[in-house]
C-alpha cells in the first residue's frame, strides 16, 4: 500500500521568488460559509526562504 502511494507523488523543488499556491485547511472543522462553492486554493504566494 506504501508503495502504491509513494508512486505517485512527485518530488517538488522551490526557489526565492517561485509563486505558489496554499491548500486551504481549516483547523477547526465548522460549517463553510461558501458552501461547495468557497475556493479550497489562497495564493498566489511568493517564496521567500528555502529550507532543504
């Protein structure tokens, strides 16, 4: 099952100054006010730092 997952991801790289976008999580699990219809991406982010 493990491999079957890691198969499918994607190794990612990011440098200073690529633009993102974040996955949108709430932490506390309450009713959406948008529904099915509220964005589930925020962005477009700039990267500043890069950790390795």
């Amino acid at each position: 099952m493990v491999q079957a997952h890691d198969k499918l991801l994607r190794p990612r790289t990011f440098q200073v100054g690529d633009l993102v976008l974040v996955l949108r999580r709430p932490i506390l699990a309450h009713r959406k006010l948008g529904g099915k219809f509220e964005p589930t991406w925020e962005g477009p982010f700039v990267i500043e730092t890069v950790y390795e």
